[in-house]
C-alpha cells in the first residue's frame, strides 16, 4: 500500500466565497476523491494545523506528499521544509501542483528562484504530451484541454528537467513546461502546472488519472536503506 498525504494549503477556500463554491471540501478533498485509490492510502492534511499537518510523525508514515499552496508560502515553517526535504532525499515522493512552484519547499528542491509568466484570464489551455512513453501518462490521449485555467508562461526559471513531460499551450499564446520531473537523493519529483483554486481543474478525470499515475511514478522503490560513511573493505587488500 503507497501511503499518500494530500496537503492543501486550504486558506482560499475558507477566504474567499468563489473558492468555496467550487471546492467546498477543499482543494485536497477533490483530489482526495479523484485520484485512484486502490492500492493507497489516504490521508490530508493543510496549514493551519500543528506544523501545518506534516509533523514528523506524519511525514515518516508518508510514502508521496501531494503539494499545493499559494497564499502563505511565507509562511511556512523552515522546520517542516527542511523536514521534507529529508524525507524526499530518503526516498519519499513529491508531486507539487500548480502554484506550490513559489513554495519554499520547492525552490529549496530547485535551487532556483521558479519564478514565471503569469495571467488570469479565463482562456484555454491545452497541455501537449511530449513523452507518451512515459508511465505518468498513461490512460492519457495525445492532450488534455481545459476550457478555462490560470496562464503560466516561459520562462519558467527551473533547472533543465530530468523529463519532460507536458508542455501547454494558452488561448494568449504562450507556452509553459507544465510537467517535469526531478530526482533528488533518492526522491522522484513531479511538477505539474493545472489547479488554479478559482477553475474546477481538480474535478477533470484526466488531471485525476496524471495525479494517480504520479504517485506510482514517484512511490519509494522497496530497498534497504543505502549507507554513507566509512566502509571495511570487501575483499582483502594485499599490501
């Protein structure tokens, strides 16, 4: 069973009635019940909770931690940053959405500052896939279109993707990596671009089979833990 912890930064929601209106069990609620669950278990956590929901504990039983925030990247807690990139350098996987490329954790993870283009303006986009070999997209056709998202534009100041595996385009134009993928220690990352908290993008079945197909992708491989540090030789050194 892959041990998933959904977090939601869940402050619009509460904020703002529109938000509501589209999400009223959250962000990470719609996830929750969207994404594939067999073979998962579930559990979410958000930001106003006790280190933000992620405490050690927590984080030592999450096997994928899904991330989206927006609002408050400042303030979250260095601590539990820090806390999940140990976790993510041990193996555990990451997938971030949408505006979680400006959290701490993810620009920590970068090692940039993942700024980007950006305009609300209720277009189309449509995220081409470039990799169709790739099991994140698997279930998936040629694209997926959405009628109305928030626009990312390049550039998009991240490090070269180990994959590439989306890449959109916007009713305005433009283009955006919209999904890259990282390895970090022994972590596997996922970026990808859809979810702006005022489109109901979390409720798409194709977005629901990319998010399901990523935690798979970025599960821990089973393996011993790997050892660092002075090492007896193997064989006999002969003098």
């Amino acid at each position: 069973m892959i041990k998933v912890t959904i977090w939601n930064e869940f402050i619009q929601e509460q904020r703002k009635p529109e938000v509501a209106e589209i999400y009223p069990k959250g962000i990470h609620g719609a996830i929750a019940e969207g994404i594939e669950q067999n073979g998962v278990v579930l559990r979410t956590a958000t930001f106003n909770e006790p280190e933000h929901g992620l405490t050690e504990e927590v984080m030592n039983d999450t096997d994928v931690l899904i991330y989206w925030g927006h609002v408050d990247h400042k303030g979250f807690q260095d601590n539990v940053v820090d806390r999940i990139c140990k976790r993510v350098h041990e193996g555990m996987g990451l997938i971030v959405l949408h505006s979680g490329h400006h959290s701490k954790l993810f620009r920590k993870l970068m090692g940039t500052s993942c700024d980007l283009l950006w305009r609300e303006a209720d277009e189309k986009e449509r995220l081409w896939v470039v990799d169709p070999s790739h099991p994140i997209v698997e279930g998936i056709g040629p694209f997926i279109d959405l009628p109305e998202e928030e626009m990312y534009g390049e550039h998009f100041d991240i490090p070269v993707p180990d994959e590439l595996i989306f890449v959109s385009w916007f009713e305005g134009g433009e283009i955006f990596r919209s999904g890259c993928t990282y390895r970090r220690g022994q972590g596997r990352i996922f970026y990808f671009r859809p979810g702006h908290e005022t489109y109901p993008t979390f409720y798409n079945k194709d977005i629901h089979r990319v998010i399901s197909n990523a935690v798979k992708w970025t599960a821990p491989i089973k393996r011993e833990k790997t050892f660092y540090g002075h090492h007896d030789p193997l064989e006999i050194i002969k003098k």
